[in-house]
C-alpha cells in the first residue's frame, strides 16, 4: 500500500500536474503552428517564389521505380521506394523557427510581467549604511 501512497503524492505533484498540462498545451500549440507553416506561411513563401510550390513534395528519387506507380510521393512512399525528402524537411525546418520564435517571446513577455509583479527591494539596513561610510572613509 505504501507504493500506491508514494505513487498517489509523486502524481499530485505541482510540478508533475504542471508538466502534464504543458505537455496538452504544447501539443495543441503545435498543431496551431503546423496549420500557421502550411496555410499561410508556406503559400506565401510559393507566391514569392513565382508559382504554386509545395515544399513537401520537392524530393529526389534514390531507387527506381516500379511501373506503374505515379512519380508522386505519397505514392512513392507507399511503394516503399526510396526517397530523400528534402522539401519536407525544410517545411518542418520553417515550421521549428516559427515556433521557437513564438515560445521566444512568450517566455520575454512572462519574464516583462514577472519584473512588473516583483515586489521591490527592501530598504538597506542602518548598520549596512554606516558599514559603507566607514569603508569609504577608510579608503581616502
């Protein structure tokens, strides 16, 4: 019984239950990043770029190809030929810098707020005062 105890106080935990939570939160976060890279970033990096590119299917072809199977690479996937996706790693490379940058300044705008709330210091005590006067006068 005394696990089950220990278990019961481990997962009540502040930390354990703020872990799980950031752990959800992060997983819906990054779905709202994925939906940001490939709906509005991507299409418009395509637009700039003079035409209709999809990034994910930019990739070369490193065995042959069986007959009949179309030159896509879903397609190619599922025949199991190999493939160096390249363009899928730069859409998960855009969609990285995207959200580090978006976590960057969440955490500078919870750190500006923190500040803010921060009690102030407390005064200097009189005995550390004349502590200083005097080493100042010592110094001269």
């Amino acid at each position: 019984m005394s696990v089950l105890k220990e278990f019961r106080d481990f997962a009540v935990k502040g930390n354990v239950i703020d872990l799980a939570v950031g752990v959800i939160i992060g997983g819906a976060f990054g779905k709202i990043v994925d939906s940001l890279v490939n709906d509005i970033v991507m299409p418009v990096i395509s637009t700039l770029l003079g035409g209709h590119i999809d990034f994910t299917n930019l990739f070369l072809v490193l065995g042959s190809i069986p007959e009949g199977v179309p030159r896509t690479f879903d397609a190619l996937k599922k025949a199991g030929v190999p493939i160096f996706a390249y363009g899928n790693f730069i859409t998960i490379s855009i969609n990285f810098i995207l959200l580090a940058f978006v976590i960057f300044q969440m955490v500078k705008v919870v750190n500006r707020i923190r500040v803010m709330d921060a009690p102030p210091a407390p005064p200097t005590p009189e005995d550390v005062i004349l502590l200083r006067e005097i080493r100042d006068s010592l110094k001269k």
